[in-house]
C-alpha cells in the first residue's frame, strides 16, 4: 500500500487534493504523455450505497475525469468525506463531485463500533460474565458498576431502587432476566430525552446558539452540523462569534469554504455581540434558512463571561424576539461527572434547549448520558463520534443502550 504522497492530481482540478486519494496494489507507474486503454467493465452486479454511508473502500468501473486517468487501473478508492448528491441551487455547486459508489462490503453500525469500546460497556460484559449466580452481591457489583461508568449518584439510585424491587419480589429468576431489565431501565430513562433537532421554516432564519466550556469541540461541531443541515437542503450561514481563540475564526472560514457556506465574521477580539447581530441581520435579508452562531469557550465558573452569553441573546431578540430559537451546550464525553455543573451554569445563563455529546470515541466512560437525562431533562440532540463529518450522529437512545449493553453478554 502506497501513502498519500505517492499520489497525484490533475494540477487543475478544483476539488481538495484530500477528497479521494487512489491507491495502487501492483507498482504505482503514470506516464503523463501516453494513454491507456480503459479497463474493462466489471461483471460484478453493483450495489448503490446511500450517498451519506461512510465507505471506507469500494472497487469502481472508473474515475471522474476531472481527477486524471491513471495507467494502473485502480483498485481501492479512499473516501474521506460522504459524497454529496447534490446541494441546493442558493448555495452553489457542491465541493464533492456527485459520483455513484459501488461496493460489495456491509456497513458497519459505526454507534455500536465506536460505544462499545467504552468503559460501561467493558465493565458490564466483564460483571455478568464474572457473577452468573443472581444474588445480593450482584446487585450491589451493579451499583459501584453503574456510578464508576459516570451514570452518577442520582441517576444510579433510580435505577437499582427498582431493579432492588423487583429482586425482593423474586421476578428475576437468573441473570439474564437481571440484564434484561437493566437495559430497560436504561431505555426508559433516555426515552424522555429523545427529541430530533427539527428546523422550524416559520422561523427564517431559524438560529442555532452554539454555547459551552473550552475545547470541548464547538467550532468542529458547528461545521459537522453545517455540512449536515446542507445535504437536509437546508441553506445556511455562519457566524464567528469566537473572537477570542486564536485562529478560532479562521477555523470556522475553512469549514464555511469546505461546504460552500456563508461565514460573517470581524477581526479579533471583536464584541461576539456584535457580530451575531450582523449575522443575524445578514441572515433575514439575504433569506437564508438557519443561521449558527459560534461562541468563545468560557468556563461555567466565570460569571462575567457567563453574562457575556446573555448579552448576544439579547442583541439577537433586537432583531428576532425569538431568538435564538435554539441554544446547543456542546458537552465533552470525557468530562464526566463535572458536565452536570457545566449543563446547569450554561442552563441558567441562556437556557439551553439541547446538548451535543461529543468525543464518544475516546476515553470517555458512556455512562454520562444517563446522568444527565435524570438530572435535568434536556434533549440529546447529537453525539460525536469521531473527526469525520459523517461521525455526529443524531441520539437513539436503543441503539446507545444496545451499544453498551447488548443483549446476550
């Protein structure tokens, strides 16, 4: 296998050189002056995977002019981002030439791939396995499992005062039947929870306030979510509200140039007031469908830039009484216990309305999920589960559960 420097592009190509990189298996040989028979036509009878599928390596009949005709035929393409379909006629030509893909290999469910790595997970397939025999025990192995997985105090309680319950009152005849009713105690306390981010069209714009501590990953989201919100059709635009981090507005510009999205942005450290207000403004009268705010990372304990938030929702209601018409606390997967304080001083402060869980994929335990849903009732928009556009993915409560705790352990 060949690495990414071994490859070349047409020089006048307009499509980012990191879109699709072909890879050889036999020796890697271009000739720039002579051209090769094209190669013949597979047999194989193509399967059509949905343009938002994440593919990771498929054998094509050929390859998009506009990249140049290799001499080797290939045999692997390597795509790094979902291929577009196609994107409204306001927002111009998509970055990604539309391309069927053909392949033969099955999508992986990329929320058990990911979830299941997890320390919850881990710790419960090891707990049954390791206790077979339904006793007292078990059930007390069950409780130190559930807060040590950073399901927490509050939310651990719940759940084992009813399944202690049920164990006095013999309806569990063996393990299984303790598992069995674990899972659904875990499913009927994300149930309430489960609310999909729908983009009201009376509101236009419709106003996403994106809100949370530093690093936790809210310019990264707000692009993954620009990307999405564009293949649902929607147009949009963005605005640099991060006038602090360096490069922060940078950072949003490029993802902006990535989709093909509208960025209004002002120099550093600009009133972030400020430049939602001619976002917001922007917005309505060019007619765009949703506007996303980007906000500086502040921590939960700072009052003073914890009122700052409440200034920009201010200055927005100027223009929109209503908005914004949602306020997404973006919360790292990794913080633990201490994202209960962070999602009760961002609530207090704006009120937010939605909660993105990000960086599953790491080390995070899992079980914070739970602790929120129990502790405050917002809504679990989406969860991150890796770098890709592709990776945030909108919250299903079964299929979390079924991640972390499947069936037969």
């Amino acid at each position: 296998m060949y690495t990414a420097d071994t490859c070349f592009f047409h020089p006048q190509s307009p499509y980012p050189k990191h879109t699709i990189t072909i890879v050889t298996q036999n020796r890697l040989m271009f000739d720039l002056f002579k051209k090769k028979p094209k190669p013949e036509p597979s047999t194989i009878a193509p399967k059509i995977v949905a343009a938002d599928a994440i593919i990771t390596e498929a054998n094509v009949e050929s390859i998009p002019d506009h990249v140049g005709a290799p001499l080797a035929a290939p045999s692997v393409i390597i795509v790094d981002e979902p291929i577009v379909k196609s994107a409204p006629d306001n927002l111009g030509s998509p970055l990604i030439t539309p391309v069927a893909i053909i392949t033969n290999e099955p999508i992986a469910e990329p929320i058990k791939a990911t979830v299941s790595k997890s320390f919850f997970a881990r710790s419960f397939g090891s707990l049954f396995s390791r206790n077979p025999k339904l006793d007292a025990d078990l059930l007390d192995e069950l409780e130190i499992a559930l807060i040590s997985a950073d399901v927490g105090v509050k939310a651990s309680a719940q759940i084992m005062a009813q399944l202690k319950k049920r164990f006095n009152a013999r309806e569990f005849a063996d393990s299984k039947q303790l598992l069995a009713a674990l899972r659904q105690q875990l499913m009927d306390l994300l149930a309430p929870i489960h609310k999909p981010l729908l983009i009201n069209t009376e509101h236009k714009p419709f106003v996403v306030l994106t809100v949370g501590v530093n690093g936790v990953g809210k310019t990264t989201t707000i692009g993954k979510l620009a990307r999405r919100f564009q293949l649902d059709g929607h147009s949009l635009m963005l605005a640099a509200g991060d006038t602090f981090r360096a490069a922060a507005v940078q950072q949003l510009q490029i993802w902006g140039e990535r989709n093909n999205v509208v960025v209004i942005a002002q120099g550093q450290d600009a009133d972030p007031a400020s430049v939602a207000f001619d976002a917001l403004q922007a917005a309505q009268s060019r007619g765009f469908d949703v506007l996303i705010a980007d906000t500086a990372g502040r921590l939960h304990t700072q009052t003073h830039l914890m009122a700052e938030l409440s200034k920009i929702k201010r200055v927005m209601a100027k223009l929109d009484a209503s908005a914004p018409h949602e306020v997404l606390l973006v919360i790292d997967g990794t913080t633990g216990q201490n994202a209960i304080n962070q999602c009760r001083a961002f609530n207090e402060a704006v009120g937010v309305t939605g909660l993105v869980v990000t960086k599953l994929d790491g080390s995070a335990k899992g079980g914070v999920l739970f602790a929120l849903a129990s502790e405050f009732g917002i809504p679990i928009r989406f969860i991150g589960l890796g770098e890709k556009p592709e990776d945030l993915r909108a919250f299903d409560p079964e299929s979390y559960v079924n991640a972390l705790l499947p069936q037969n352990l």
